[in-house]
C-alpha cells in the first residue's frame, strides 16, 4: 500500500492521515473503523506494548488479560464513560503493540491504562472505576471549575509477601584459578601404591577387605551378646529398717 497525492490536494496533512490509516489495516483494524482517521477530530495512537515487560511469558499473560477484560466487561464500561468525557474512544489488540483511535484526551488515557496494566502497575479495573467516578461528576455542572481530586478514589497497591532470596556470600576476588583437586594417579604417586605390582596390590585390597569384614562381625556379635545381659535389678529394702523409720515418724507425730 502506497500513499500519493495529486494537484487536487488541497489539505497536505492528509499524508499523515493516510499513514496512519496504513498502520491501522495493518494491526488488524477493520476497514470501516479505520477510514474515520481521515476525519480531522480524529486522532490514533500505536502504543507497543512487547517492550514494556522484560520476561516476554508475563507481557504475553498480561496482554491476554488485558485483552480479556476488555472484550468482556470492562472496556464497554470505559468506552461509554470515556465517550462522555473525551469523545468517541476504539481500541485493537494485535501482536505486541495496542491500537487506539479517539481524541488527545482519550488516547492519553488509553495508554496510561494500557502500560499500567502490562506492567502491573494497577489493574483496569481501578482506571475503570474512575472513569465512572468522573462520569458522573461531569454531569454535575456545579463542579465544573473544581478539583476533581477529592471525589476520586485513591487505590493503594497491596504488596504480597515474597519469599527473600538468600544472598550468597561474595568470595574475595582472586585473578588466579583454585588449585586443581589431586587425581586418583597422584595420591598413588604419594602413597607409593602406583610403584607396586599387581600381586601385590591385590593382596593389600584383599587384606582391607579382610579387617574391614573382622571389623564388622565383631560389631555384630557384640550387638547379639548385649542381648543376653542380665539388667540389674533393684536393690532390695530391710523391713526391720523400714519398721524403725515408721516408729521414728510416729514419735514425731
């Protein structure tokens, strides 16, 4: 598609105006939406949304969310509070960038709910719930010239508790790599079992096998006798002792 203009054109900011009709048929917008951006009162903005969010999994699971909210409950709400105020609002999801069509005042407040929502700054709901609130203060003429501030709501955003992440130690700074650990060849070396032949290597493997296994059935048999200890038992009283003490507390009494 291709824009050119003819000795019949009267007005040269029509050329902007046929850009950004190309750019809207090319998000997807429909043909007899689009066609309104030639109207003079009519504005669009492009508002990409892929490079808000770092982590490319968050920005596509916000964009679906936004993009729910808007085509089920909430964006009827905003566009019928936002026709009032700014005049006739349309937006277009596609992709990684947002299309919008409106006035000045309405675009400014479609991006500011658009990247508010992609960076889970708030939630549309609140902008929603505020467009409402000015809603129906515009109706009242008496607050025409006022600040509007002390009927909106204020929204605080409630920080969930995260886990902390555990911060590793930093080691100093050394330019030199760590000393490479012994292989099995070089503490042969030292022990002097590399020099050795196969006979005798084997009979010394043989010979720990052997105390390793004396080790072990001691343990075992030690375990078995403590089985057959006879527990101490208690130690038995004198009655003529007990007897003595009995008097000695009836004396007392």
């Amino acid at each position: 598609m291709t824009v050119s203009t003819t000795r019949k054109t009267r007005d040269p900011y029509i050329i902007m105006k046929a850009r950004d009709l190309i750019k809207l048929l090319s998000r997807s917008v429909p043909a007899p939406q689009a066609i309104k951006i030639l109207d003079d009162e009519m504005q669009c903005d492009i508002i990409k949304v892929g490079s808000l969010v770092r982590n490319k999994m968050l920005s596509c699971i916000r964009s679906v969310c936004f993009c729910c909210i808007s085509f089920h409950s909430g964006w009827n709400v905003l566009l019928s509070a936002g026709n009032i105020l700014y005049g006739q609002l349309f937006h277009s999801i596609g992709g990684n960038t947002v299309a919008a069509m409106g006035s000045f005042k309405g675009l400014k407040q479609v991006r500011r709910v658009v990247e508010d929502c992609i960076q889970n700054k708030m939630h549309p709901v609140y902008h929603i719930k505020t467009l409402m609130m000015k809603r129906e203060i515009a109706s009242d003429p008496a607050l025409a010239n006022e600040n509007w501030d002390r009927f909106l709501p204020k929204f605080k955003k409630k920080n969930v508790k995260q886990k902390k992440v555990k911060s590793k130690e930093k080691k100093p700074y050394t330019p030199f790599p760590p000393p490479q650990p012994p292989s099995k060849i070089d503490l042969q070396l030292d022990s002097g079992e590399y020099f050795l032949s196969h006979e005798k290597k084997f009979a010394k493997k043989c010979q720990e096998k052997q105390e390793k296994q004396a080790e072990r059935t001691a343990e075992n048999k030690r375990k078995r006798e403590a089985a057959f200890i006879r527990p101490m038992e208690p130690a038995k009283q004198d009655p003529s002792k007990s007897a003595d003490d009995r008097n000695d507390v009836a004396d007392m009494a």
